[in-house]
C-alpha cells in the first residue's frame, strides 16, 4: 500500500474518527505514545527520513510556557508515535534557559532546526537556531537572533524541492507576515522574499501542490486567546492564501491571493490553530492544528483534520463514514438540551455497541467565555468528565471525543448527572464503530 493511499484511508474518518490498520486518529482526543504516556509535541513540525517520520514539539507537561524541551517522536504511519530522546534542551545563561521561550520548532531534511526564540515577557522575539546530525539530535544550539534585523515570533519552515528553505515569521510587532530565504548552510537569513504589510498573521505552513500552487495557511494573531474579533474574521479561524493560479510555477515572493476559510468562520477551525501542513498527494493533505489551553498547556491537544483540493481550494472535510448515530428529536431539528449538570441530567437510551471500548462524540454549544464539562456515564456506571471549550456562541456546534466501553447491543448513556456546575447544552452524540 502506498503512503497516499494509507493516509486517504487514515484520515477519511467518520466526522471525528480516523481509521487505518485497527487504530484511529480522535481530533482533540488524549493521544499517547507507544509507551503510553500523553504526547507532548506542541506547535510541532514534522520530517520524513526515508520511511519513518519525526515529530518536534513542545513539552508542555509542567504547564507552562516556559522552556520545558523540544520533543522527539518518531512514527511510520502518523498514528503510532515512539517518543526518542529530547532533541533540544535547556541550557542556561542562554536564550534557551528553562526562563525562556522556545516555541514552534521546525527542522528541514538536513537537521537545522529553527524556533520562535523569547523572554519570559515574549520582548525579544527573535528566531533561534540549532543544529544536529540526526532527526532527534540532540540538537546543538548556535544562537537567537533578529532576523534581517526585525523581530520574529510565531514561525515556520518552508523547503522546496532544490532544498531551499524559507522562514516564515510574524513580524514588527505582529503587523507584518514575512518570508525570508536562509543561507545555504541555513544558519542564517541571507534574504527577504516576500512581506504581506498588515496582514496580522501567524501559526503559518505552506504547501506546494503539483510543482505549482503554493498555499500558504495561518490564523490571525492573537496570543493564547481564542476570542472572536468583532469583524469579518475570527481570530483562530485559520486562512489560506495562494498565488494567483497560472501554468508557471508560483513564487513566494508572489503576488498573494486574498485570505479566505478553510473552515466554517464560526467554528475557528474547530477550535484550533495551524501548526503545521501535509501534502500527501496531489489532491489530498493533513491539516495539523493544536486546541490550545492556556490555563494547562500541557492538556492541549492535537486537532489533525484532511485537507481536499475536491473544490478546487484547500478545504478542511469531516465526512460522515459509517457512524452510528444515536439521538432523538430532543437534540434535532434546532433544538438542543439545555441545563445539564446542577441537577439536570440526560438519559439517552438504546444506544447500539460492539462489545467493546468505542469512541463517542459529543456534540454541544458553550457560549461562555470560559470551558466547561460534563459527566458521561454508561449503564449506570462510573462517570468520566469531559471538557467542553466555549465554541464561541450559543448557536455554535463544536464537539469532543470521549471512548467508552459499550456492551454488544443496546446502552443507556447518561450526560449530566452528579455534577454541580452546569454541563454545555447537548445537541447530539455520535458513536462510532472504529476503534
């Protein structure tokens, strides 16, 4: 089986279910490691050797922004992830002591690794770099600097196919989106090729497709926050922007089409922000984005969606597969369950299983400024929480991953219950057959 074909039936998945090879992909679900502890790579970049792909990261498990590590995995087919050793650490005295910030780190294919390099206080906003011989290093640090002479913050990589590579950073006080080409040995920026004056953008990635388009994704800048601005657009609510289409083959340097949605405007892409883009074949990419938690960055998680070319322009799709769907008229035709939790609770009966632990999706609106959760409960058993962002309005459907263990046949499932805070109202669940 080739690559793009396991990747199309991997992330062809039902609504929130990616299946491929018994195992699946959860959007905003706890993802953890061969050894089964939580994944800790966040703003991640990714990088093929050969077969096997590597994951940089953030190491957010001591809550914090503060330097923690720059993680390592490594994984044949994207699903299954091995964490190896940290590929960069801290090192004090220096730019990336255990007081400052090393954020979003990406490598290309020979081993230099560039990162959004800060203070504490995010003053200096420089772009660091580090070097090593393999994916996971360990990683020699060499220094922070400002690139060009302006600053740098959230950032990306960008490699063509003659192995060029192009740093991608919000600029002069996040006004400014810029590309900038680095020198050949990557050390360092040699030049600028493109400025997107105004733009207020961050969390990019590009993708070349077909020798061709280039597209380049971000979402506006806005710090952790993941408020609606009071305008046409969304912070966190993901844009692409590609160069005018023609036969010739784009350039960075553009020109640069209009922003536009990759998602519902409403949504914020799901709840997530850009970190990183795939290309798996000419018509077909991987979406990779973090649900950000400010108040415990190491419980973010990871949101991996499918990105379609099928309209002509990058598009994130949630297809319905072969779910089981499993509501009444309570929850549809623009209704939904409200007052859960603080003594009001819902029974959802006949509910079909397979005998064994299943994911569940719930689908809920959470117009607070802050999260909220619910208790799940099967057959009268013990409940298990569940977080539910704020989606942003009381009209906005978001949903959450939950895996429960279904008995083969008919289940109650009780939502609610036993909960003194107020619970988000619930428009429907979906259970899904993969596992």
């Amino acid at each position: 089986m080739t690559l793009g074909m396991k990747l199309t039936s991997l992330l062809a998945f039902a609504s929130l279910a990616v299946t491929v090879n018994a195992a699946v992909i959860v959007p905003g679900a706890t993802w953890t490691d061969t050894s089964g502890n939580v994944i800790q790579a966040h703003g991640g970049g990714f990088l093929k050797v050969g077969s096997t792909f590597y994951w940089h990261g953030e190491d957010k498990s001591h809550n914090s922004a503060l330097f923690k590590a720059v993680s390592c995995y490594s994984s044949t087919d994207l699903v299954t992830w091995a964490r190896q050793n940290d590929a960069l650490t801290p090192i004090a005295g220096t730019m990336i002591s255990t007081s400052n910030i090393v954020e979003r780190p990406k490598a290309n294919s020979e081993y230099v690794m560039w990162f959004h390099s800060d203070t504490s206080n995010y003053g200096a906003a420089e772009a660091g770099v580090a070097t090593a011989k393999t994916p996971c290093g360990p990683f020699t640090y060499k220094s922070s600097v400002l690139p060009l002479g302006a600053q740098s913050r959230d950032m990306g990589l960008f490699q063509d196919a003659a192995q060029t590579t192009y740093l991608l950073y919000a600029s002069d006080n996040n006004q400014n989106f810029k590309i900038s080409k680095l020198a050949s040995n990557y050390y360092t920026v040699a030049s600028q090729t493109s400025v997107l004056s105004g733009s207020t953008l961050e969390a990019p990635g590009i993708i070349k497709r077909n020798g061709v388009h280039l597209y380049l994704f971000a979402s506006h800048t806005s710090g952790w926050d993941q408020t609606p601005t009071n305008s046409l657009l969304l912070l966190w609510a993901n844009h692409l922007m590609g160069c005018s289409r023609s036969d010739v083959p784009q350039s960075l340097s553009g020109p640069w089409s209009a922003q536009a949605d990759i998602a519902p405007e409403p949504v914020r892409t799901y709840f997530s922000q850009n970190n990183f883009d795939m290309l798996i074949n000419s018509n077909f990419g991987v979406y990779m984005g973090d649900r950000w938690r400010p108040s415990l960055l190491g419980s973010s998680r990871y949101m991996w969606f499918p990105l379609s070319w099928a309209t002509g322009v990058p598009q994130l799709f949630l297809p319905i597969g072969t779910a089981t769907i499993a509501s009444d008229g309570s929850f549809s035709g623009g209704k939904a369950v409200g007052f859960l939790g603080h003594g009001g609770s819902i029974t959802i009966n006949n509910v079909q299983g397979t005998g064994q632990a299943q994911w569940v999706s719930l689908y809920y609106a959470n117009a607070d400024a802050t999260w909220r959760n619910t208790t799940v409960s099967v057959n009268g058993g013990p409940s298990v929480l569940v977080d539910q962002p704020n989606t942003g309005g009381v009209h906005v459907i978001l949903s959450v991953p939950v895996k429960l263990t279904l008995r083969s046949g008919a289940n109650s499932i009780t939502l609610g219950a036993g909960q003194t805070n107020y619970a988000a109202d619930l428009d429907k669940i979906v259970v899904y057959t993969a596992t």
